[in-house]
C-alpha cells in the first residue's frame, strides 16, 4: 500500500533519520528491512511489542477484531498502539487511524512490514505444528497423538489435524504433563514459559543420552527435535499456560507519587548556562589536555572541577554536555578547547542557549556521571569524558522523562520507585540489569543539574521543552502525555509552554553598591556579562547575579589593555543609579599605581620611576628566583622571561605591566582559541511535513532495478556496492555523489575511483 501524504509524514517525524532519502520507493524498500526496524522497536514501550509479537503469531496479518479477540486489553489501548506501530513505519493500516471517521475498533487489517516478522520466538512460544514441515516425521505425529489420547489415523496432514484437535483440550495436557518425572516437568515448564527452543550443545557433544530429561520430553510426544535443537510446539505451550492466557496491553504501571515544592527550573538553568560557559571559556584560554589513549584522565578532570568551584561528577557532566553540544572539540586528540560555535551561542538569549544545552544531554547514549566498567554488555571500558560510548544510560534517561510527564505537575518520585515504569518504557532496563537503578538515579541527578527536574518531579520548564519537543530525532521515543496516551511526535501539544517564554529577558543594567560588589537582577545581556567579566569576579549565579569589584579584577582589565577612564565609562553606561564612591576609588586607585613598575625582554628588563623601588625589588625574598639585579638606578636585569618575572611580581602584591620592544605598555590579552566546527543543519528544527512533500514531488524515481536505484540505495544505507565500469566488476563503498559523478572507494583495486554517472550501466547491492 503505497504511502500517503500524512502516514509519511508522520513516519518522519518519528524517524528524521529517513528524511534524506530521495525517494518515497526507497523508503519503502528501507522501511522492510528488519535491521533497520528492530531498534526502533525495541524503543517503544511495553505494549507496542505487545502487539507487534501478536501480529507476528497470526501470521504477519490480521483484523482488528482477531487481535483484540486474541489480546487482554482492559484499558481499550489496542488502537493508540496501532497507530504508534504505524507512525514508526513497522505496520500499515488499512482501515487508517484507529481514531479515525468510520474505523471502529474491528475494521481495517493490520499488515506487518516484516513478514518474516522481528521476533524470534514471539511471546516466547515456538512454531505450531504446521509449520514444522518436513521436520516432523509421521511417527512423531503419532507418538503425540497417542500421548494425548487419540488413535493416530491417516496420512501427514491427517495426524497433524488430530494432533491439533487434541492438544486443543489444555486439561488434558495439563493433567498428562503432571504425570512426568519432575525433572522433565521442570524444563517443559521452563520451555512453555519460554524460550521454546533448546539446543544440543547444551547438553555436551554427540548425541543426547535418552536419560535427559529432554529426551524425555521426546519420547512423552511433548517436544519435537529438529536437528540439534529440541522445540516446544507451540499448542502444547498454550495449553499449558493455561486456556484462559492472552497476553496483556496493560499501560504504564502505576508510580508511587508524593507532593514536591513547585520549581520552575528556571534558576537552575541560568546556573547551568553559566557552567557550560565558564568551562568553555576555561578551554579557551588554558585548553583541557587529553590522555594519549583519548578523553580527560582524572587528574585534568580534578583541575577543571577545581577551576570551576564544582565536584567532580558534575564537572563530567558539563564536560560530556559541551562537548556533545559542541561548545567544545578536540584538537587533533591531545586537548579540548572552545569552537567558533561558542560566539554564536554566547548571543543567543538565554532560553535558547540552555535548549542547546538539556538537547545535548537528551543525546547522550551515555551516563556521565556513571561511567564505570562494564555498567553495559556494549562496553567494558568506557571511554574517559567528553566520548560518548555505546550505552543503555540514553534509552533509559528518556524513558524516565517520559514517566514523569505522566505524573501531575507537583507530584514527584524518588529512583526507586518509578523503575517499574521505566522497565515498561524500554527494554534498557532488562538488558542492563545491574547498572539499571544507577542509570534511573543518574537521569534524575543530572535533570537536577540542568533544571528539568527538581525533588523527583518535571519543572515548569522541564515539562515545556518535552511538551515542546514531542519525538527527538535521536531517541526515536513518541512521548506520553499526562494520561498515559501517545502524542504525535513532533506535535506541540495545545497549551505546552513556551520554554524561551519562562526566561526572564535580558537585563542591560546593574547595580553598583558600596561594597564593591554588582547586582544583576535576572539574566544579563551577552554585552554586559562580558563588560563585568572582564573587570569583576562571578560571586553567584541565580535569579540575581553578582559580581565583585577587587584590586586584582580591576587590575586583570587593565593588564588586557583597557584603562581606568574606559572601565567608569562602561560602568556609567550599564550602571542603573551613580558609581558609587569606594568602586571609582578602588578604579582610579588601581589604575595610578598600575605601571610603575615595567618588565621587558633580556632575557627580562625591570624599569621602576622610583630608584627606591628597584632597590626593593632586588632585596625583596620573594623575588629571589627572578634574580634581579641592578644595573642603573631605574632598572634591574632577570634571569627569567618576562612572562615569569610578571607572574612573580604580582604574587609578591605589585602592580607591574610588560612593555613591548619599543618601550610601549603591552597589552596582556588572554589567547582565546577557537576550533572551526561545522554548523549543524538540524539545529534550525526539522520540518516533517515538507520533507515529506519534498519526497513525494521528488522527480527522480529510478526504474526498478536499474543502476541508479542501486546507487541511491547505497548512498543511503552506506551499504557496499558492485559497480560495472570499465569492463570490470569494482565492489565499493564510502559513496559520494559530485555533479555528474560518483566518487567511491574500491576494494578490488585499493583506490578511489571518480566514475561518471551516465556511463554507470550496471550495479547492484550484495544484499539484493
């Protein structure tokens, strides 16, 4: 059924990663193919597979009706999950959205896009005896027959539908398996409880001994072997759970919720924001080193923690955050320090700056602030921050997320309490059983950090940016809303909140007071955050922010160049009310005794306007590894370079300044490097609907089985290729398209090969 306009659409806004295909056929041809499906599967919830293992087990395809006939749906969810399966592209509907005018909860047929289906024993049940084939023999037939009663008559298919017909009455089969060994009955009961499926190896080389109990299980008719594998046919499996069994659409189990202080978020976030600016402008100007293996070993994570006022863990967390947002990169693996994407960050108001930041972490396939070894079967050696690393710790963060978007805002849960919730909500939780409970407690940890959660319970402005953000591209999740329902992803639900509406707008003017400090009631703009940076030290960072004024701030401004007239100047322009006395004191104060003393180059050369200081200087303890020593009254010689001799002037509480070769003051700027980094296309918002209509009016539509189907297929899936040129066959990978041109690495001849495009008359991918 070919793909309308709205069914597409609403794959790709649950999947964007399918945008850039050039082709609604394509998409189709990618929308088959298990890999590709199953983890999108495995992040859905617990009712999606639910569905999906009972589509598989009618054979791929049914009505409505069958499956809600074949299912135990008390909370009427059958048609939500329907169309969940739908808008991820795992199953067609024909009777359209379940919600949709004249679908009632039976009409329409459910198909499966993987006939093959994406469970291998769906519901842990085998094959049923049908599908056996030529696997069973005709005295196997019998031997069940016989085990459950009957009197075996007839050909193969014969024996089958009596078989069928026996293993129907689940009394009896429960009434006969209680009457084997207790060692059998505990591994058919094992089996019917699933997997169905035991392989010979279990049991040693060679041959099973007729003692075992599967063995057993074969001579009593209840197990079939295939091979080397022994299956639990599917009817006997039914009938021992029992005949009223149908599997379960429950929604999300119940969270044990208790009232929390209401929290917006709001100045947690400006903290944030401030955190992630102060360690990229750390990696600025000092950059963070690398260890050789790769990420920031834990003796430079203890300098960047200490350098920030932070512990250690959430230095990590700023450090992963950054990174995956870009603020920071590496160069050339030996240090991180600040991108070109820094400057244009640090412009943006404040609301928009801190969406970066908590999409970053959203991101994230790891926990930062657990990574220890082995936490995940992926992994055995994590990676040192800032590198990602494959993990559960991403499926699981959103999952949590989603579990608490179901509470009433107010309403909290500690990590405890909500991983029953979090199992339903992705299988991450089974799969990393022991790490688990630490990955839920580090979700809500750092989402305290970032202001989406405080006290176990979604903000103000946590709730806005998942009501604003419906499915993101990277964890493929469609979100729940209060209710427990689906939402389409990519959907703002009607009254979400505006996340850069509950930032306060920035400030351009502070308040200068007595005691030297500088008050900045709510978010500053970017021009007055600098101007107080340069001259001043961040006390705090809150609804209110406050800098304070010293000797050596002021001083540090005036190293860099700026002068006294230009500092009061700036401060007139920002400040609300008139410079208050003592700061244009401490100013003017700082500026007039800054100077008097001069370092340049000889290998250092001290010049003081007062004799009496330079005789100081040469006497003065402190300065003994300088080795000054006197030349003429007004200047001293020293044994180390300028930039040492500066630094140990100003510890021993002068005021010195570097002159050039020309006897002018030099100005001491900080070197602020900057990483080229390429803008990210995604970052503007994806559009579903117009890529959608892009790939529906899309012209380019290769014949089927053509060679430009095969090259846009690889060009998509990055699968090898075999390309005819030449007269030889070239079997390629790593396509890029130029105009008119396919460029490709080949294996066969160890060289990258530029082939024109037109002249391209055969090709296929080795999958086909």
């Amino acid at each position: 059924m070919a793909l309308l306009p709205p069914a597409l659409t609403q794959i790709l806004r649950n999947r964007p990663e399918l945008a850039e295909v050039p082709s609604v056929e394509l998409l189709e041809r990618l929308l088959e193919r298990p890999e590709l499906a199953i983890p999108v599967l495995l992040d859905l919830d617990a009712d999606c597979h639910v569905v999906s293992q009972a589509v598989q087990a009618a054979g791929g395809a049914a009505t409505r009706e069958t499956l809600a006939a074949r299912l135990h749906d008390p909370l009427g969810r059958l048609g939500e999950v329907l169309d969940t399966l739908a808008g991820h592209g795992l199953m067609t509907l024909d009777g359209g959205p379940s919600g949709g005018p004249g679908s009632g909860p039976g009409s329409g047929t459910v198909r499966s896009r993987h006939p093959a289906g994406l469970w291998q024993h769906p519901f842990g049940l085998g094959r049923p005896l049908r599908e056996f084939g030529k696997t069973v023999t005709a005295e196997t037939l019998k031997t069940i027959v016989r085990t459950f009663g009957g009197q075996p008559a007839g050909r193969k298919a014969d024996l089958v539908r009596q078989a069928e017909e026996l293993l129907a009455d689940g009394t009896a089969v429960r009434a006969r398996a209680a009457r084997l060994p207790a060692q059998a009955r505990a591994l058919l009961e094992s089996m019917a409880a699933g997997p169905p499926v035991l392989a010979g190896t279990q049991f040693g080389y060679g041959p099973v001994p007729r003692s075992q109990p599967v063995e057993r299980l074969v001579q009593a008719g209840f197990v079939i072997r295939d091979g080397w594998e022994y299956e639990l046919p599917r009817e006997i499996a039914l009938a021992l759970r029992g005949d009223g069994w149908k599997p379960a659409l429950t929604g999300q189990p119940h969270v044990p919720a208790g009232p929390v202080p209401p929290s917006d978020g709001v100045d947690t976030a400006l903290t944030a924001i401030e955190r992630a600016r102060a360690l990229a402008e750390l990696a600025a100007t000092e950059s963070v080193a690398e260890l050789k293996a790769g990420g920031v070993g834990v003796r430079e994570v203890r300098r960047v923690a200490k350098a920030l006022g932070l512990p250690e863990p959430e230095a990590v967390l700023w450090l992963d955050v950054a990174f995956e947002a870009d603020l920071i990169g590496s160069e050339q693996g030996e240090r991180l320090i600040a991108t070109t994407f820094l400057d244009d960050w640090l412009e943006r108001p404040a609301g928009r700056r801190w969406r970066v930041l908590a999409e970053s972490w959203l991101r994230l396939p790891q926990a930062p602030t657990h990574r220890v070894v082995g936490c995940c079967e992926e992994h055995m050696t994590p990676l040192p921050p800032p590198y990602g690393f494959a993990c559960e710790a991403g499926r699981i963060r959103r999952a949590v997320l989603q579990t608490l978007r179901t509470l009433p805002p107010g309403m909290g849960a500690d990590a405890d309490r909500m991983r029953e919730a979090v199992a339903w909500r992705t299988r991450a939780m089974a799969e990393v059983p022991e790490a688990a409970g630490t990955f839920v407690a580090a979700a809500l940890r750092e989402a305290e950090w970032l202001g989406i959660v405080s006290g176990g319970a979604l903000t103000t402005l946590g709730r806005a940016l998942l009501d604003s953000r419906g499915a993101h591209p990277a964890s493929g999740h469609t979100l729940a809303d209060p209710g427990g329902t689906h939402t389409t992803p990519g959907h703002t639900p009607p009254g979400s909140g505006d996340v850069d509406a509950l930032f306060p707008a920035p400030v351009t003017t502070v308040t200068l007071q007595n005691d030297l400090t500088a008050v900045v009631t709510g978010a500053p703009s970017p021009e007055l955050a600098a101007f107080l940076d340069l001259a001043a030290d961040l006390e705090s960072r809150d609804r209110a922010s406050v800098w304070r004024f010293s000797e050596s701030s002021v001083r540090r401004a005036l190293d860099q160049g700026t002068d006294a007239e230009t500092l009061l100047s700036g401060l007139a322009r920002f400040a609300a009310k008139a410079i208050p006395q003592p700061l244009s004191y401490l100013i003017t104060d700082t500026a007039r005794r800054h100077g008097t003393v001069k370092v340049g180059a000889a290998p250092s050369v001290v010049i003081a306007d007062d004799p009496a200081v330079i005789t100081e200087l040469c006497a003065a303890k402190a300065l003994r590894k300088a080795g000054l020593r006197r030349i003429a009254p007004t200047v001293a010689l020293g044994t180390l370079p300028p930039g040492e001799t500066l630094r140990l002037l100003r510890q021993a509480g002068h005021a010195p300044v570097g002159i050039a070769a020309d006897g002018t003051i030099q100005a001491e700027r900080p070197e602020r490097r900057r990483l080229p980094v390429e803008p990210d296309p995604g970052e503007a918002g994806f559009d579903a609907e117009a890529a959608a209509l892009l790939m529906l009016g899309s012209p380019d539509r290769p014949a089927p089985g053509s060679a430009e189907q095969a090259l846009q297929d690889a060009a998509v899936t990055d699968e090898p290729i075999v390309i005819v040129w030449k007269r030889g066959e070239h079997y390629m990978d790593d396509l890029e398209f130029g105009p008119g041109t396919v460029i490709g690495y080949c294996h066969d001849c160890d060289e990258v090969h530029r082939m024109e495009r037109a002249k391209i008359k055969k090709a296929y991918l080795l999958q086909s």
